[in-house]
C-alpha cells in the first residue's frame, strides 16, 4: 500500500504529454499534426482515465485504512532556510482529484464534437490537459509555495481559456478582467504565506498548523497581525472562487468556450478557492475573527448571488451567478466550522453545475444554425423557448440538474444544502434565515432559467436560404425596454453593451412591465421563409450528460448516514475522519444524523424551494400564460399607493439584478476612471510642476548668463570697482545687523 501512495506524484503529470506532443508537434510538423487532430482526444481522455482510476484507488484505500501519507524531498537547503516539494494524499485531496479528473474527462468527450469545427482544437485540448495538471498539482501540493506555483498555473490556463477566442475583443477584455482580478487576490495570497513563514519559519501544512496554534495559545505572536496574515490568504481565496468583491469577472468569464465554463465553475478555477480555505482550516480556526469573517463574506455572497441572477438573459451568465451563491454556501459552511457539509456540497454541486453548463452548450449548439452565431442570440433565453420538443434528451438532463440546485429531495444537492442550512441554525439563525430565503430564491431563478428554456412556443425562426428580402422583427424582453434594429434580416438587441471594457458602465432602468408588450416573431407568408428548428445534440455529446445525470441523481446518497445497526453506508464521515482527528476539529468525526430533526428542517426548506417554483411557473410558465396569471395577480392590487409601491419594488428589484447590483459601474467610477484621473493628475504635475521647475531652472540660468554675458566690457578697473561696491554693501548689512 505504501508503495502505491510512494507514487502518487505522477497523478498531476499523466495528463501533462498531450500538451507537451501537441505544442512540440505544432511547432515541428503543423501540418501532419492538423491532418490528425481529431485523434488527439483519444489521448487526452486516456491519461485523464489512468488519473481517475489511480486517485480513486487511492480513495478506497483511505477509507479502508484511513490514513495520510506525504512524501516529501529536499528541493533547496541554505543554512537555516529549506524548500522541500513533495505530494500530501490525504482525504481531501482525493475527493478533489476525483471531481476534478470525472468531471475533466465528461468535459474532453463532450468537447471532442462541440469544438470540431473550430481552427483553434488542438489549441484547445492541450489547453484543457494542462489545466487538468495545474489543478491536480494543486491539490496534492504539500506546502504554501508549492500551492502558490500551481496557483499562478491554474490562474494562467484561467486566462488562456476564457480568452480562448481572443479575436474577438470582448473574449480578450473578459480574460484580461479575470486575470487583473485575480491577481489582487494572488498578491494577497503572496503576502500571506510570506507573513506566515516570517512567524513560523516553516511552509508545510503540519508545522505551520501546530506552531501557530502553539504560539496563539502561549502569546507568542501578535494576534492583530497573524489575523492579518491569515486574511490575507483568504483574500486569494475570495478571487479565486468569485466571492464578494472580487466576484465580478465570473460572468464575463462566459466568453469562453461552454466546455470551458464547465470546467471552471465545476472543477478548477473556482474550486481552488475552496480547496485553499479547506486545506487551511486547521490554521483558521485557531485564530480569533477569521472563521468569522468566512461566514460572513461566505452568506453575503449566497444572497448577492442568487439576486443578481434573477434579470439575467444570458443562460451561462445567469448559471455563473447561480455558481457564486452555491461557492457561498460551501464557504459559508467552512466559516462555521461545518467542514463534512462544505466538501458535502462541493462535490454535489460540482457535478449537477457541470451538467448544467454542458445542456446549455448542446442549447446553444442547437440554436446556432437557427440565429447564427452570436452570443447574444444564441445564448439568450428570452429568444428561445419551446425547446422541449427539439431536444428531449438535453431537457430531461437540464431538468434533473435544475431540480437538484433548487434542492429537491432525494436529488443530490438537496442531501448536502439541507446539512449546510441546518448546521447554521445552530451558528446563526440571521445567516440561516439569509441561506433559507436564497434557497427559495434559487429555485425562483433556476426554474426561471428551464421555463424560459424548454417551455412555452419557439421563439425563434427566421432563417432565410431562398428570399432576399427583408424582415421586421420585434425583441422579446422580459426585464426591460429594447427598441429594435434591422440589419440585413440580422435583429441586433439595443441594450447590448458592444464597448469594450472591463466594467460595465451603463445602467438599465424598467419604467413598466414591458410582459403587457410582448410579440412573437411574426414572418410574413409572403416572403417564403424556410424555418429551421433547433436539433438534438449528437450522442458524443449527450454521453456526458447521461453520465453526469447518474452522479447528480447519486452522489448525494455518499453521506447519508443510515442506521449503522443495518447498514454502514456513510461514505463520506469515513473519508474524512484522518483529516477530522489529525486537525483536531471541533466537528464529531463519528458524525451521526437526528432523522427526525433533518426531515423536519427539510420540511421547512423544501416548503421554499416549492414556493419558488410556484412562483416562477407562475410567471414564466409560458407567455400567454404569464401574462393572464399577471392579470390575475395585478388584480388583488387595485391601483393606489399599494399598486404604486408594487411596481417600485418590482423594478427596483429588477434594475438592481440587471445591472449586476451596480457593482461593475462602481468599479468603473471609482476604481476605472478614479486611477485615470489620479494618473492624469499625477501626469500634471510631473510634467507641470516638477519638470517645470527643473526646466524653469534652466531656462533662467540660460537667461541670466546671456544677460550677464552682454554686461561684460572687458575692463579691469570697472571689474574691481563693481566688486568694491558689491563687497561694501555686503559688509554694510553684515555691520547693521550683527
């Protein structure tokens, strides 16, 4: 068994020979590596395959003899500073190196036919290989630094895959948006490991654990400053993982390709945060306010989440907001000491979310020939509608993963939500109220999103292949006023942002319910157009979704804790127990569940999770519908203040979610154009005051030696007697004066 775990290393390096063949063979033979590129899927998910197989031999291993195994070599030795590198497998690491190698291997299948078409796939699989080592190189790292490399590493493939259409400028400025973001968090992140190593003198995990403990418990080390250290850390775990403020490169991360988002928000990226604040929890929670100040940025980004997905139109942007309040939930439940329910809902949601992203790629597969391809038709929901017809086998996969978000039981999300609301009862009843209310608000926008999707009549249908004429069309908005433009039969959305920047800086504000307003795209009869419906997805792509399916209709049954006198099925306690002991957290490693005190909490939370859906079938059930249900609705508020006040409320709510809670345009007005005028007023008086006083200097000289140059006569005698007047007053005033 030890020699099996002495070996471990190679897990971070199998998949790392299809980018190092792909990049070698671009460069050396292009031409006979294109000739074959489709083959270079193969490989990718093979090595990918050993990875999953080995991690999870490793996995069954713990449970069966729960245990933690690190190895470790010298890298540098000076005197009184060492580096060693090594590999730390403990219960953590294999529940990420799990989820990140099936997840990564349902991602490389599916992208195999959804990137077939595009020039840059080799490009992108040796993209993806590498990502899938910087992240398994992560979280086997056995110390700070080494975490800190694979940091950088797993940031870089970040950029390089979102921007991985980098022709077009807003998949540019979205990637460059993720990367500066990212990099306050990095240098945080930086700066808290050297604070650490300046109290310890040490960077792998069990010295650094036990030495701050010890030192916190003896008063050996400022607590104001290793508080500040340890947030420090945390800040590069609120980048990473898109928590508040850091969040807002998230949605515009969209721009990559769906695989991509996929993989980010299920596996990587995101997940890194996570992973940082789990491994260091040890550390955090012997330090006074930290845990404290995880909960907190933890519960305001569950709600601010959930409430800026509810306008949106773009279904991977409203999946990424949906990403940030679940990501909140997890640190949520670390703050509160609740580590079993946080990796609980990591892995429950990692696959339900992964599964989400791939329907919306097969979505926006099937809707590419009907609008062309844009992302602000093809991705938009307001624009699609009806698809349930066209693609039963993606909306059935959609909806068991809708479903499973919102929380419904026995779904998988539901086990590991219900623990986490239920442990911060026992924390908070405010955060469990904020974290119950966000569940209802979940659903609300979740079955929002599958209405929208799949229910009510297509929407869209105006391809033309035999007529040269042009079409009127009408936009479709839910939240807000769009005028429409006509361009060559090509509707182009008015609020559509095509500037550029890193933040948005408009805003969009809803005077009336413009659902009274809306029409269906009408095609005259006489212009003979051909209609073209959306498809179903091939069977290379609806394979992961099938598989994911499994995960995210089983996981959750992981933790269940049954009756131990029956059956003794509770996985996941098991799993964890080495790390629960080691770290000594205050959380029960031989964690057992009052049934009766659960279903009865779930009561309480799956009654909210149905209210939201109510509500939003209410609304969004179809548009005929939903505009009668309003009717009948309006009807309970018969004008006056109530009606007024009403719709205040409604379009605040609306305006606030559409403008991404106005964040973007405070960054843009504070932090954009804020260091652009203290650049230009820096400029000013570097090129006014300073540079005019040094070249005021000498100009003057130049001026006082041409004139002084004229006064000489070249007489010796007028020369002494300047010099005698000038010497006489000089001692005159030094006579008056002293």
């Amino acid at each position: 068994m030890e020699h099996t775990y002495q070996y471990a290393w190679i897990i971070p390096f199998l998949p790392l020979p299809v980018t190092m063949s792909i990049g070698f063979g671009l460069l050396l033979i292009p031409k006979a590596t294109k000739s074959i590129r489709r083959m270079w899927a193969f490989p990718s998910v093979l090595l990918l395959s050993i990875t999953m197989g080995f991690s999870a031999n490793l996995s069954i291993q713990q449970i069966n003899g729960s245990f933690i195994y690190q190895y470790l070599w010298s890298w540098t030795i000076n005197k009184d500073f060492y580096l060693e590198f090594g590999h730390l497998i403990d219960p953590l690491t294999s529940i990420m190196s799990i989820l990140i190698t099936t997840v990564g291997i349902m991602v490389l299948i599916y992208s195999d036919n959804y990137m077939s078409h595009d020039q840059g796939y080799l490009r992108f699989f040796a993209y993806m290989s590498f990502s899938n080592t910087s992240m398994l190189g992560l979280v086997t790292s056995s110390n700070l630094i080494q975490i800190h490399i694979f940091w950088e590493l797993v940031g870089m493939c970040s950029y390089l895959l979102i921007g991985f259409w980098f022709t077009r400028p807003i998949a540019a400025s979205a990637c460059q948006k993720a990367f500066v973001t990212n990099r306050v968090g990095d240098f945080g992140l930086l700066l808290g490991i050297l604070g650490f190593y300046w109290i310890t003198g040490s960077l792998e995990f069990r010295n650094l654990f036990e030495l701050v403990k010890n030192l916190i418990q003896n008063n050996g080390v400022n607590p104001l400053f290793v508080t500040l250290c340890a947030s420090l850390l945390f800040v590069g775990a609120i980048a990473k993982s898109a928590q508040f403020p850091l969040h807002v490169w998230l949605p515009d991360a969209m721009e990559g390709p769906t695989p991509i988002s996929a993989l980010i928000h299920a596996a990587t990226m995101v997940a890194a945060g996570i992973f940082l604040v789990a491994r260091l929890s040890p550390l955090f929670i012997v330090i006074p306010y930290i845990m404290n100040f995880i909960s907190l940025i933890g519960i305001i980004t569950v709600l601010l989440g959930a409430t800026l997905a509810l306008a949106q139109r773009d279904i991977k942007r409203s999946l990424a907001y949906s990403t940030m309040s679940q990501l909140g939930y997890i640190m949520l439940a670390l703050g509160i000491g609740s580590y079993r329910a946080a990796l609980f809902h990591l892995i429950t949601h990692a696959y339900s979310k992964a599964l989400l992203f791939l329907g919306s790629g097969s979505i926006i597969h099937s809707m590419e020939p009907i609008v062309g391809y844009s992302p602000y038709k093809s991705q938009n929901m307001v624009l699609m509608g009806g698809l349930r017809r066209y693609v039963p086998i993606t909306r059935t996969t959609f909806l068991v993963s809708t479903l499973s978000i919102c929380g419904i039981p026995p779904l998988s999300c539901f086990w590991s939500k219900d623990e986490i609301l239920n442990d911060s009862w026992l924390y908070s009843p405010i955060f469990a109220i904020i974290a119950s209310f966000t569940v209802g608000l979940t659903a609300f926008y979740m079955f929002r999103m599958y209405l929208l999707t799949f229910d009510g009549h297509f929407r869209v249908h105006f391809q033309n292949y035999s007529s040269t004429k042009n079409s009127s069309f009408y936009s479709i908005s839910i939240w807000g006023k769009e005028a429409p433009k006509v361009v060559n039969r090509t509707f182009i959305l008015s609020t559509m942002n095509n500037k550029v920047s890193f933040f948005s800086n408009n805003t969009y504000k809803i005077y009336e319910n413009v659902r009274n307003r809306i029409q269906y795209l009408s095609i005259y009869p006489e212009n003979k157009y051909t209609y073209i419906y959306p498809h179903e997805s091939n069977n290379t792509m609806l394979f992961p979704l099938l598989v994911l399916v499994l995960f995210t209709l089983f996981a959750g049954f992981i933790g269940i804790n049954f009756d131990r006198e029956v059956v003794d099925f509770d996985i996941l306690s098991k799993w964890l127990t080495p790390t629960i002991n080691l770290f000594h957290f205050h959380q029960n490693s031989n964690y057992s569940v009052d049934w009766y005190e659960f279903f009865k909490n779930s009561i309480f939370s799956v009654s909210i999770v149905f209210f939201g859906l109510f509500i939003a079938s209410i609304l969004y059930g179809s548009v005929y519908s939903s505009l009668q249900n309003l009717d009948l609705i309006n009807s309970f508020v018969k004008g006056g203040p109530k009606r007024i006040i009403l719709d205040q409320i409604k379009n605040l709510v609306y305006n606030w979610s559409y403008n991404r809670g106005y964040i973007d345009i405070f960054y843009t007005r504070v932090l954009t154009m804020g260091i652009r005028e203290l650049a230009e007023l820096t400029q000013f008086f570097d090129r006014r005051i300073f540079d005019g006083i040094t070249n005021g200097v000498g100009i003057a000289s130049l001026f006082i030696g041409e004139e002084i140059k004229y006064m000489g006569s070249g007489r010796i005698s007028s020369y002494l007697l300047v010099s005698s007047v000038s010497i006489s007053i000089f001692l005159f005033f030094f006579i008056i004066y002293y």
